[in-house]
C-alpha cells in the first residue's frame, strides 16, 4: 500500500507490478529490471483490460456467492441488497460501453446453454433498468389518498388525508442466485485462456517495436488518481 497516496486521497491506494519474463536469459548482477511503454503494440489494450475485467467478474462472483450464504435475496437486508447491487454492477460492466475493450455475448456461445445466455441478459436487464436506472416494476411507489367509509363503501364524515403505497424488491431471485454461481467461472476462465495468449502476442510485437525503433520510453507503474477527474474519462 502507498500511504502517502492513501492520504492525500483519503482512499486506500495498493498499486502492483506484475511480469513475466519470457525470453530467458543471464541477467547480471547490478543489472536493472525496467518497465517500458508497450501502449502502440496492437494487443497492449486488450491485455490490460481483460485483467481488469477479470478482476470485476471475480468481485462479482464473491458478491453474489456472499449473499447466498446469508439467505433468501431481501430488500430489507441492507447487507444483502448491497452485495448484490454490487454484484450485479460488476458483472456488468465488462459489458457496458466505457474506456475498455467491451465484451460481447456472442464471445461465449461456445460456453453458455440456452439458459446461461437467458441469465446473462437477466443480469444486464437488472442493471439497466433496477439497479443503475429506477424503470422496471421491481419498484415502485404510487401517491394514494384516504377517507372514511362504512360498510358499503359509502364515505363517512370528512376526515381524509394522503399517503404512498410503496412495493421494493432487491430483483434477483433465489433461482437465479444459484445459477449465477457456475454461470461466472467458465467466463473467468475463458478470458484468463485469452490473456495467456495475448501475452505471447504482445510480447512478439514488444520486440518487433525494439527492434525497429531500436529506441524505447519507460513506463510509470503506477499512475495515481485525482479526485477532480472523476467526471472525466482516463487516457490510455
């Protein structure tokens, strides 16, 4: 963790470095291990982010795998409707527009039946239209106004007064629970395929780059976040 950054931010800030080195050779003593700028490469943005995107499907998996271990999906459980509006917003993401390579549903027909496509579209649908965006009827809440009848229906007196009749559901079953737990692995697992192949590739490219420019710029391993830019879109 950087504590300096987590300070100034007044958010925990953990950058990390990870690599791999693929040509093996003698490194020297004294030698340094120095990150260099891959951002023309063709495979260096889909690389990135699918570690990223993993990273949120993961999140979303121990959301949803969480809120089933504490019961029945409950409006009520704040816990529970947290975790799985967390959930369900991860999970999307990967698939929603943004600065990121998008997946598609079409990526995964080699992995998803009938009903692992119908949940996936369930899942985008609770998204769009309950957790991001207040438009389906998992909720709502109607103005009603009151007075005093008898027996028939017949209005007595002049007592009346308004109020809300109010229905909130979290917009996730039980059912649905249950199958999201084996729906996300196979994902993770298809993308981790992917990165291990863009890793070759990448690092293919990487040389071919050294070897033409015979010139190369290093890169920061860790670019850290203003608050002002939050409204803002990052560069690459």
């Amino acid at each position: 963790m950087d504590e300096q950054e987590s300070q100034r931010i007044g958010i925990r800030v953990d950058p990390s470095w990870t690599f791999e080195f693929i040509d093996i050779d003698r490194i020297e003593a004294k030698s340094r291990i120095v990150p260099i700028d891959v951002h023309a490469c063709p495979s260096a943005q889909e690389f990135g982010d699918l570690h990223l995107i993993v990273e949120d499907l993961e999140f979303a998996l121990q959301c949803f795998t969480t809120a089933a271990q504490m019961g029945m999906p409950d409006q009520g459980d704040s816990v529970i409707k947290a975790l799985i509006f967390s959930g369900v917003t991860a999970y999307a993401r990967p698939f929603v527009t943004g600065v990121r390579v998008k997946l598609l549903p079409e990526m995964f027909t080699s992995i998803w039946s009938e009903e692992g496509a119908a949940l996936h579209s369930f899942l985008i649908d609770v998204r769009n239209r309950h957790v991001s965006h207040s438009v389906n009827e998992f909720e709502r809440c109607d103005a009603v106004g009151i007075i005093v009848t008898d027996a028939k229906f017949q209005r007595q007196g002049a007592a009346s007064g308004v109020g809300v009749a109010t229905l909130l559901t979290v917009g996730l079953t039980r059912s649905k629970l249950d199958q999201i737990h084996a729906h996300i692995p196979p994902i993770i697992d298809m993308l981790r395929s992917r990165i291990q192949e863009l890793k070759l590739e990448l690092h293919a490219e990487m040389k071919a780059q050294l070897d033409r420019e015979g010139r190369w710029n290093m890169m920061p391993i860790a670019r850290f976040p203003t608050l002002e830019n939050i409204g803002k879109r990052r560069g690459r």
